[in-house]
C-alpha cells in the first residue's frame, strides 16, 4: 500500500491576547474542521509550531463550539491532541517541506503574534508555492501569509484573490487594539484582492489556484472541502 500522503498543519505557540489578559491560541473549529476532513479523505497530518510542544488551545473556542460534534470529537481524539501536545518545531520540518502536498494555518488570535514574522514559516511557505502544493489559511491564520516573499521579490498574496478575518469581525469582538496588525489591512497593503461573506461571520471560502483561504469559524468545514479539492487540481496538471 502506498504511503499516505502528507498535509502540514502549522499551529501558534502564542497563548497570551496582547495585554488583555486572556488567553488565546488556536481556535478549535478552525483546526478541527478541515483536519477531520483531510483525515478522513486519507491524508497523514503532521502538526508544526514555532516553539514546538504543546501548541496552546484558545479555552474560548472550545466553549464556542459546544454541540459540535466535529470538534468536540477531534479535541476528545488522542492521535490529533497527542500530536498537538507534542508539534514539531517549525524548524525541524522547514527542510521537509517537499513531503507535504499542502501547508494548513488554522486560526485563532495567536497566530497575529506569532506566524506574521516567523522567518521560518514563511520559507516553507514559499517553497511549498513555488514547488506547486497548496497553501491554505483560514480565519487570522492568513496573516502568516501576508509577509511571505517569493523567490522573484514579490509578495504571495499580491494580486491574489483571499479572504480572512475582516476588521468588521476583529471591532465586533472588540479586539482591534489587541492584535498588533488588522489582517484585512495587511492583505490591502500587499495587493491581494481581498473579499468578505455578505454579512459579518458569514461563509466565504476563496480558492485561487494553490492558494485556499477561509474567512472566520463559520468558514471552517467549506475551507477544509476546498484545500482537498485544491490538492486533487494541483495533482492533475
């Protein structure tokens, strides 16, 4: 039998919301989804964060996703958390990056401190593009893609038609000043074609080319459909 294939799920190791407080980290539906999805179409999922370990879990999410029975399956599944307990580090799978058909960033407000700068996230990144795998990103998991440079100078996301967390969504949960950039500013400041669901905390998922991304929570299983369709096209070219 042949070796599955293998998908990269690149988790934040930030727990702490700014100077709130709170606690943050990844947000559950926004993991959960898609890696069930991906999961059950047959893929192997290897989890990665910038500091390795245990990648921290935003207590929040868990408590938004209550009746879920996607999530609330994943969160009680002890392949997924003992492999969430125990990530790789981001560097030790940066030069591995050509076993992966894809590159996943869930969301949460972590990533905002966390994977907007890391170096090495965004040579993976590129490397995975420009090799022709697919790179997916949903919620404030797209900010890791802003910053990432092409082997010709350019930004990924410039021209590129993508969603993310909208600064609608970031005022309605009063959150603005804790991040320390907007995502929907950043993607307009790099040239993307940035596009939002109709109303706030609506579905909109975007697939341009190898590049899938999901707006916010509610995004989440779509986004999941899309990275295995988006994987399944970059295979038949």
């Amino acid at each position: 039998m042949a070796d599955k294939q293998k998908v990269l799920f690149i988790l934040t190791s930030h727990g702490e919301l700014g100077n709130t407080g709170k606690p943050t980290g990844w947000y559950a539906e926004e993991a959960a989804e898609p890696a069930t999805i991906l999961h059950n179409a047959g893929y192997e999922l290897v989890f990665a964060s910038p500091k390795g370990g245990v990648a921290p879990l935003d207590p929040g999410s868990v408590e938004a996703a209550k009746g879920n029975q996607v999530v609330e399956s994943f969160l009680n599944n002890a392949d997924f958390m003992g492999k969430i307990h125990n990530t790789h580090k981001l560097e030790d799978v940066a030069d591995r990056w050509s076993e992966f058909v894809a590159v996943v960033y869930p969301g949460g407000h972590g990533p905002m401190f966390d994977l907007q700068h890391n170096k090495t996230a965004q040579k993976i990144t590129a490397q995975a593009y420009e090799a022709g795998r697919v790179v997916a990103a949903v919620c404030h998991g797209p900010i890791a893609l802003t910053e990432v440079i092409l082997s010709d100078g350019t930004h990924l996301v410039k021209g590129k038609q993508v969603t993310g967390f909208s600064n609608v969504e970031e005022e309605q949960v009063k959150l603005t000043d804790a991040v320390p950039d907007l995502l929907e500013n950043k993607f307009k400041e790099y040239g993307a074609h940035y596009v939002i669901a109709d109303q706030p905390w609506g579905e909109k998922v975007v697939t341009d080319g190898l590049i899938v991304t999901g707006q916010n929570p509610a995004s989440a299983e779509k986004f999941g459909h899309a990275i295995v369709e988006a994987i399944q096209a970059s295979q038949r070219k």
